[in-house]
C-alpha cells in the first residue's frame, strides 16, 4: 500500500476554486434562510408548513450525503463537486419559479405548497454532493497538522457565503423576494463553470478499490463528533427557522422590512462566525476538543440572551455571540472526525459529517416552529437547555479522549 503520510499539496488556486464553490452555495443557502419566512407568508403558507419545506429538504440532504461521499471516493473529488454545483443550480432556479408562479396566482394552495416541497427536495438531493466532495478535497491535500486550519477555511469559506447572502438578499429584496434567489442560481453555475474549465482531480494515495465499505454512524472514533454536530445544529435550527417570525412579530414589521432586518442579523452573526473559522480555528493553535468546549458555552449564553432582547439592535447583536460560537464548534467537529480516520475513508466520512447540519434541521424547524405558537420565546429557551447536556458531554469525551495513549489515538495518518 503506498504511503499515507504526506499528501500532496494543491496549487493555491485550485484550493481556492474549491473554496469559492462552497462560497457561492453559502451565498444561496444564506439566502433562502432569510427569504423563506416572508417569502412563505407573501403566498398564504403558515409557520409549520414553512417549517416542514426546510425539514423535507433537509432529510433529503441527510438521507443522500453519505451516499455521495462514498461515491465521491469512487469516481473522484470533481465529478461529484460539479454534480452538486450544477444540481445547486438549477434546482434554485426550480424553486425560485415555484413561488413565482405563487405570486403571480397562477398555482396556489397544496399544489403550490407540494411543488415547492418537491423542488426544494430535489435540490438538496443534488447539492448534497458538493459539501462532502469539498471536505474530501481539503483532507486529500491538506498534512494533519494542517487539517484543522484547512477545515477552518472551508467553513470559513461557507460563512463568508453567510455573510454575504443575507446582505444581497437584503438589498435587491428592495427590487422583489425572488430576486437574491435567482443570483444566487447565477453564481452557482459560475463557479460549476469555473471548477469544470480549471479544477484538476487531486493525486490519491488510497486504492478506490477499497473505498466501497459503509462507514458506521456509531463508529467509535467519529461518533461523539458526529453527535455535537448533530445536536448543536438541531439547537441552532430552531432558532434560524423562527428567528424571522421573532423578528417580526416582537417588532411588528411588514415582510420586506423583515426580510431586511433579518439579513443584517444573519449577517452579524455570519461575520461573527467568520472571525471564529478564520482566526481561532486557522491561525490560533487549538485541537478540536479545545474549540467545541469553547464554543458550546458561546452559544447557550447567545440563546440565552434571545430570550431579553428588547430592540432589533440587540437581537442583531445577540445572533452575534451565536455566530462566534456556531464558528468554533463547525471546524472543531469536522476537523475532529476527518482526523479520526484514514484517507481511504475522508470521503465517506465527510459524507457523514456533511450531513450533520442537514439532520438537525430534519426535526429542528418543525419543533422550533411548533413551540413557537405556543410561546413565541420557547425555542430559544429549549436550545439554551440543550446545550447544557452538551457541555457536559464534549468536555467528558475530550478528557477520555486525551488520555488515550498516543498509540490508540485514531488522527494518525502515517499508521
């Protein structure tokens, strides 16, 4: 078997083509985030049905990640990269149409509410693959002891998306609802353009052959991670999904003012989220145990701190803290578990951990939106309490962690 110690390093700008692809789609997620709830509102959808549109989707995602990052161990980090930017692509466009059509009258009721379902569904199918093919890309060409920084400008690379979504979606809201959702399609299929024309496949050092083996959700060695990044994007959803409703009925806002004031909140907190990726988990030496004991409490004082807000000013500055919390928990529980096993499994496992955030917004905004009609403050306080179990359970698994001997310690990538 060749050697696995030393993988080859990628010319900057392809690394760097990788990063803007997963930008772009940062771009059009942030987006629909901030649009969906006024968006929803604007066609007769209520809070529950708005919440079930982001649940199926995100199941979808969940369901099909995995899949794709074995699959992206087999054919190659490329062709399943462009699947899933195209597959971003046009199934933006898709859904973009849908709602279209709603505005317009020409479909409305359960046939407007399932074609937007299945067009949202649909595209996360296919965008599923993108995450996964980028991660395994960073791991292919990336040392461990440059892993964690590599993982921290890939999220920071998602986040700088965050940023920017909501203050695009903020300023041509002013021209329609629908319109960030069609740039953000745009900008997507320029960059699926640019990795087909430019990208190159990186060098691999493991058989392919041996990479068709499922990985075990419960393994072991990535599980514990796999759990806080589940758990702490459950708690996050929650709140993502109910947070535009927060703002507008506390506030007593119309829904293009909404729309404005929840994309300067997001992008608050993505810019939080950014200082975290691109500072503490690329510059700062810390381990991935160190930055999820840091970042879990960061976000149960932010949950906290929703319950309290009394101006759009605070609430702005709240989805701060959460942001710089959320910024260093993502890298430490990618980072973690990409560390935790070989580079005949980085696809496969990036597959798992890509759909992390997609399974905790599988029940989170249906919860989030279910509490939210019995207590408008209720999915913030319950997200504050999870953390707590949380806490406690990173910072008992990293203790055992690091008193493994140094033998038994699963980051190794030279055994």
């Amino acid at each position: 078997m060749p050697s696995i110690s030393s993988p080859a390093s990628a010319p900057k700008f392809s690394t760097r083509l990788v990063l803007f692809s997963v930008l772009a789609t940062g771009v059009g997620q942030s987006m629909t985030f901030a649009l969906l709830a006024p968006l929803g509102r604007e066609v007769g959808f209520g809070e529950v049905q708005i919440g079930l549109i982001i649940t199926c989707s995100s199941l979808a995602f969940t369901l099909t990640s995995p899949a794709w990052g074995r699959t992206n161990d087999r054919w190659g980090r490329k062709p399943v990269l462009l699947l899933g930017l195209y597959g971003y692509a046009f199934g933006c466009i898709l859904f973009a149409s849908v709602f279209l059509f709603g505005i317009k009258g020409l479909l409305s009721g359960m046939t407007l509410y399932l074609l937007a379902i299945f067009s949202r569904v649909l595209m996360a199918s296919l965008m599923s693959a993108s995450p996964s093919a980028a991660s395994a890309y960073i791991a292919d060409t990336t040392t461990a002891e440059q892993r964690m920084a590599g993982m921290g400008r890939l999220g920071a690379a998602r986040t700088l998306g965050a940023i920017l979504g909501p203050a695009l979606s903020g300023l041509f809201a002013t021209i329609g609802l629908l319109a960030p959702l069609y740039i953000a399609a745009g900008i997507t299929l320029l960059s699926s353009i640019l990795v087909a024309v430019v990208l190159k496949e990186p060098p691999r050092t493991a058989s392919r052959t041996t990479t068709k083996l499922k990985l075990k959700l419960f393994d072991g060695r990535y599980f514990p991670y796999i759990l806080v990044g589940f758990l702490t994007f459950f708690a996050f959803s929650m709140m993502s999904q109910t947070i535009g409703f927060y703002f507008q009925d506390r506030f007593a806002l119309d829904g293009r003012a909404t729309a404005q004031a929840l994309g300067m909140g997001m992008m608050v907190s993505a810019v939080m989220s950014f200082f975290s990726q691109a500072y503490l988990a690329s510059r700062v030496k810390m381990n991935p145990i160190r930055l999820m004991n840091l970042g879990l409490p960061v976000l149960m004082v932010g949950y906290a701190l929703l319950l309290f807000a009394g101006s759009i000013a605070a609430l702005v500055a709240f989805l701060g803290i959460l942001g710089l919390g959320l910024g260093m928990v993502s890298p430490g529980f990618t980072a973690g578990a990409s560390l935790s096993v070989g580079p005949e499994e980085q696809g496969a496992v990036g597959g798992l951990i890509s759909a992390c955030p997609a399974a905790g917004f599988v029940l989170g905004p249906v919860v989030g939106t279910s509490l939210y009609q019995i207590d408008h403050t209720l999915p913030y306080l319950c997200a504050c309490l999870l953390m707590l179990p949380l806490i406690i359970y990173a910072w008992r698994f990293g203790r055992t962690d690091q008193r493994k001997p140094s033998k038994d310690l699963p980051c190794r990538l030279d055994a």
